[in-house]
C-alpha cells in the first residue's frame, strides 16, 4: 500500500489559515487522497478528498501537487473547534473493499 | 451526529472473556466497516461488510468474527479476551461497496483487565 508522511503536529494561531501537507511520494495512479480528522473523544470524520485537481468544500480546500507526490489541506480560517489529529489517507479505488488505511496523521493546536 | 450508533459506550471485562459490540449503520448505509484503535498501533481496519457480506479483511484476529444482519446492523464478536484487546472500536457505514465517505460512529472503549 502506498504510504503517507505528515508532521506529528502543528501549531496554528485562532482565526488564521492552516496548511497541512502530506507527502505520498508512492502514489499509483488509481490512489485517490483522502482526509478525515478525529476531534478529542470522537470518531474520524471526513473532511474532503480528490484525485488530480484542486478541490474545495465547506470544510476545507485540498491543494494536490502536479505529479501528485503531494498535497495540503487548507483550512482557510482556523478556529478552536478544528483542533483534532488530521489523517491523510491513500484509497486505492482498484481494491475490492473501501477500507481507509489510517497513519500517524497531524495533531493540530490552535491558539486563542 | 453521524448518524451511526453503536452500543455499548463503555465495556469493563476481563481476560479470557467474550464480548459482542453492536453498530448500527446510517439509514440506507449498505457497508459497515469496523476499525480498531489503539494506543500502540493506531486506527487499524478490521473487516468490511457489504449487505450482508464479508468484502475485506484487514488485521483482524481469529479470536474476533463479525457479522451483518439483513436489518443491516453490524456485530463485533471478541472471544478469549487478553489485556492487549484494550483499544477504541469504531464502526463506519457508508451508502456503497466503495464510496468516498466514510460515517464513524462514536466507538466503544473496551477495557480488558
């Protein structure tokens, strides 16, 4: 399975823009990238995903680089609620199951 | 709110022990996935179902089967509990056999002593 690395945390101030990067120099053409995030006592919940191009929602905008050998996740106004471990997460769309393969991910604090 | 409940919230047994974790998935949600978390290892997928069926397995132990229903809820069996069984459970549903988006629930802390 092709690999992911992020930085263990991250320190972000209230009300400021986050980058989170992800490096996936592994990637396959068929993996497509995924982010979910784990608040404190809960359950990971999705937050966005892409395959080649930029993509933006409510939540939060994935920035993916041309060869796709990495991407961020922007969070474009952090707020005290966003403070959670960040996963990013390889999905083969080839595999017979959806399974999500969760690594380190990024505990980002953010400051009042 | 998920939408994805799973009981009990908290579980307190010893080893050697058999529990049975429960998860019901989100209306309409075909698949539900089970995924261990643990201090050591980190969130780890177990197995997967898709109407009824088993479609992937991860790292899960011989110890632990799982099935679902055809109401579509989900159970976790673990038998000859050890100490090191001690982790978060999470289960996830989502509308198809492969999806984008995943649902966690809000797991259930099993402590083995």
């Amino acid at each position: 399975d092709a690999k992911t690395t992020q930085p263990n945390s991250m320190e972000s101030n209230e009300e400021e823009p986050v980058h989170l990067p992800c490096n996936h120099s592994t990637i396959s053409g068929t993996d497509y990238i995924h982010w979910y995030r784990q608040l404190p006592s809960q359950g990971p919940e999705y937050v966005i995903h892409g395959l080649t191009s930029n993509v933006n929602n409510r939540m939060a905008s994935l920035a993916i680089a041309e060869d796709r050998k990495s991407s961020t996740l922007i969070l474009h106004r952090a707020t005290l609620r966003d403070a959670a471990v960040y996963y990013c997460i390889l999905r083969d769309v080839q595999n017979a199951g959806n399974m999500l393969t969760f690594g380190g991910g990024t505990r980002l604090m953010v400051k009042p | 709110d998920s939408g994805v409940t799973q009981t009990p919230k908290h579980l307190i047994t010893a080893t050697g022990q058999r529990v049975t974790l429960r998860c019901s998935p989100r209306s309409g949600d075909l698949s539900v996935y089970w995924y261990q978390q643990s201090l050591d290892q980190g969130l780890q997928f177990l197995i997967q179902y898709y109407n009824g069926e088993e479609r992937a397995k991860g790292n899960i132990l011989e110890r632990f089967s799982a099935q679902q229903f055809p109401d579509l809820h989900s159970e976790l069996n673990l038998s000859s509990l050890e100490l090191g069984d001690s982790a978060l459970y999470f289960c996830a549903s989502s509308v198809a056999l492969v999806d984008n988006e995943q649902f966690f629930g809000p797991g259930t802390r099993l402590t083995v002593l």
